[in-house]
C-alpha cells in the first residue's frame, strides 16, 4: 500500500506482515497429450512389432480421468450428471457410453482384488450379512454385503436363497451375525449371533398392530395404548419378559467385556435358560405364539456374543453398509443389465472398502489402472493382505 485508507498520509514500508492460509484448487484445465509409441520391422520374421502402449488399448482417455469418473459414479452421480460435470468443470467431452466403458474396465483391472477381498471374507472370525432388492433390467435382483473389520464385499444375484450364501461363506467357520433369512442357516461350519434389533423390529411390528406404541430394546419404557381399548396385557407381559432378558444379557456383556470365558459362558446358559422358560409359558395370542416360536427355534443364535469375542449383538455394520447401494437404487432404479450389475458389485466393493481401512480411493485406482498392484492394500499381487 502507498496511503493510508483513513486519512491518505503516505505509509512507507510495512511495520510487519499477517499471514493467513487458504486451501484452493488448481484451475481444471484437461492435460491433453499425444503418446508416440516406436514401431519395429523385424529382421528374422519381418513382422511389424511396436512397444507395449502404456495406456489402455482403444481409449483416448488418462488414468486419472478414468479414477475421477468411477469416483463420482461412486459417490452416487448419474451418468448425465457425470458428463455434465466433467464437461463444465474441465471442458472434456464424454458419452454416456464412454462412462459406462470406463466403469467396465475399470471393474475387469479390480478383478483380482475383488475376488481376493472375497476370500478373506471366509477367513475372518466375524462376519455382517445383510441383503436388500435391487432392479435389474426391470426384474428382481437382490443385492447381498458381507462385511467385517477390514473390508466390505457386495454380490448382486438373482436369488436371495442359499446359493448366494453358499458361494460367499462356503466353509466359513468364523461367527456370522445376521438376521432371521433362513438361507443363513445353510453355513452349518459357523456359530451365528441373530441381530437383537431384527428380534426388537418383531415385537414392534406387533405392537403396532395391538395399538402399542413401539418401544426401544434397551429402555424401559412404559406401553402406552394408540388407540381405543383395553390393552393387550398377554402380549404386554410377554414383549416385557423378552426385552428384560436381552437388557439384562446386552447390559452384563457391555460392563463386563473382559470377563473370564468360563463366567461368560455361564451367564450365557442362565439367559438361554430364562428365555426359553419365558418363551415356553402358555399364551393365546397370536403374536406372542408366532414370535416364541421363532425365538425358540434360534434360541442357540440369540446370545452367542456373550462367548464370542469381538462379536456383536446387532447388525449396524453390514445394515449401514447396505445403505450405501440403496443410494444407487434412489439415482437410477438399479441397473439396466446383469453386466453393469456384475461391474457395480465389484467398484462399490474396493470403494466401500478403501472407506473401511481409510485409504484414498483415487489413489487405489490409479494403482491398479497403472497395472500397479495394489500397494496401499500391503500387496502388489491379486490377493491383497490384511
């Protein structure tokens, strides 16, 4: 400055300096190239050979461009909104199918990975299963997540029977926490832990429909009728005694988790024992009856975290992972074809799973198009290390 912006007298040089920080990015101008690659005439075969071109074969596009368009097709943009973007943002033009082509190779250069992050699955000692529907061409599909601590693996198929379960946990002898989908009882290699909230969603259901206000699992809240009435006091009591004794049992395991085996066990059998004592009194509504006996028939899932370390009570882990697909489901309904299914699967997986273990997504993916490996997963090879 020259003056001084109150009374103009002239300053001189500045008495010192403040400083401050700003974070910005740099203009989104495209880096356009041209990539000359030495052909040969060989003097044995004379046949005409030329170096191996170090970008994919075909496609007129970078790495980078390629990892940014997955990335904001992951983080849930449609494909008109992706070209639009790219298009305003960078000044690259893009087709409908020039997007959906980057998806697919990409997906076929993470196919190692994926088929690597499903094997671990089968080796964890815990693991989430969940499913939801997922439109496929117009058809039911199912879209599956098995998830543990280091990764998150999805498969889109057409069957939500034992196929699918057979195929991902095939000799799994971990524990499974899951909710009450009897295709999950084909794993016989594997204890299983019944999501206490999906026991918790039964008895709400049927609250519900006696004129109860729903009530939460682990507080003790008075029912309260909705409607006109007497209140059902069979249902009452029996929604009450199953409640308390889950309490108890979430409650003792919560305080005490380095608890010695041998109590821990105990405790457990003195739960089972109470709640099958609960579930066998005679009733004649019907609700309790259908509910005790879906609960007498998974007594031997309902506390199996009291024994197993690391497992827990509910299924938050998997069921907040299988949310992230419905997003996808919000945006274009589904898919339109098996193939871009098959590809879904397998970019959502390594994304999901690149947020799990905190690593740059981006990062990853210029890796494996690079032909890299996959360092930042502990291994260059197609079965990464945890």
């Amino acid at each position: 400055m020259d003056r001084c912006t109150s009374c103009g007298t002239e300053l001189g040089d500045p008495a010192d300096w403040r400083r401050r920080t700003i974070t910005d990015l740099p203009p989104p101008e495209p880096l356009i190239f041209e990539v000359e690659i030495p052909r040969y005439n060989c003097p044995g075969c004379h046949a005409r050979v030329e170096a191996a071109d170090p970008f994919p074969p075909n496609r007129p596009f970078g790495f980078v461009l390629m990892a940014r368009v997955v990335h904001l097709r992951m983080l849930g943009l449609s494909v008109a909104k992706v070209v639009d973007y790219v298009r305003e943002a960078h000044g690259v033009r893009l087709s409908t199918a020039s997007v959906l082509n980057m998806e697919r190779w990409t997906a076929e250069t993470l196919g190692p990975l994926y088929e690597g992050l499903k094997n671990q699955v089968r080796q964890a000692p815990v693991v989430n299963g969940d499913k939801t529907s997922f439109r496929i061409g117009g058809q039911n599909g199912w879209r599956w997540v098995f998830t543990h601590l280091t990764a998150v693996v999805y498969r889109i198929a057409p069957s939500r029977a034992q196929d699918v379960v057979r195929e991902m946990l095939e000799g799994f002898q971990g524990t499974l926490v899951r909710d009450g989908w009897k295709p999950y009882d084909a794993i016989k290699s594997a204890k299983h832990q019944l999501d206490l909230l999906h026991v918790s969603r039964w008895l709400e259901r049927a609250e519900v429909l006696h004129r109860v206000e729903p009530r939460p699992l682990l507080r003790e809240v008075p029912a309260k009728l909705v409607g006109p009435g007497r209140p059902p006091e069979e249902f009452i009591e029996f929604a009450d005694g199953v409640r308390q004794i889950l309490q108890d049992a979430v409650g003792w395991s919560e305080r005490h988790p380095m608890a010695p085996r041998g109590l821990r066990l105990r405790l457990k059998r003195r739960s089972e024992a109470m709640m099958l004592q609960h579930l066998n009194l005679e009733r004649r509504d019907d609700d309790a009856i259908r509910i005790s006996n879906e609960l007498r028939n998974r007594g031997g899932m309902l506390f199996t975290f009291m024994t197993e370390p690391g497992v827990p009570w509910h299924n938050n882990s998997a069921e907040s992972q299988i949310r992230q697909g419905v997003l996808f489901r919000k945006v274009s309904g589904g898919r339109r074809t098996w193939r871009g299914a098959w590809v879904l699967e397998r970019l959502l997986t390594v994304y999901r799973t690149c947020k799990k273990r905190g690593l740059d997504f981006l990062s990853v993916m210029n890796d494996a198009l690079r032909g890299n490996g996959y360092p930042l997963f502990g291994s260059s090879s197609s079965q990464p290390q945890t």
